[in-house]
C-alpha cells in the first residue's frame, strides 16, 4: 500500500503514533524533531532510529524531511497555503 488513508492521517494529526509500527514511529518521531526550532535529534532517538534504518538510509530520510521543512518556511514567506487537494471526508 503506498500513502496514507484518512484514519491514519487523522490519527497523525492528533499525534497518535502508536498506531503505526515501531519503525514508523521513529520515523515520524525524527520528522517532530527536524521540524523543531532547532531542530535536534538527540541520542537516545537517533540510537532507535539506528535499530530500524540504516546510516545512509537515516541521511536520506532526514534529506527528504529537511527539504520539506525547508519548502513549508518557504511557503509561510510568500503566504502560501493549502492548494486544498487534501480534506478528510466524513464518514456517514
């Protein structure tokens, strides 16, 4: 399966981790951090992110969430917002 369904962007906004797997949740435990000002991966978090991924994995993964702060500080420079692609739909 590739992406993510509504429930489990819902339960990420509402910082439910748990519901994902061990190494999800350290992946998305890093991304917190990246986004942080500053931004700081301690070692105890780096160390569970050492159990699950590889070192050049962990580079291009906080490559991509690098990138991804760096393009959403963007934004906020320019006003940018949502293009609105994205909205939960309620279930009946």
């Amino acid at each position: 399966m590739f992406g993510l369904g509504d429930d489990e962007i819902a339960a990420l906004v509402r910082g439910e981790f748990e519901r994902f797997s061990a190494q999800e949740q350290a992946l998305l435990r890093m991304a917190d951090a990246l986004a942080d000002t500053p931004a700081n991966v301690d070692d105890g978090l780096y160390a569970v992110l050492r159990r699950h991924f590889s070192e050049e994995q962990l580079i291009e993964l906080a490559a991509a969430a690098a990138q991804e702060n760096f393009r959403a500080r963007w934004n906020r420079v320019f006003d940018v917002g949502s293009d609105g692609l994205y909205c939960v739909i309620p279930k009946p």
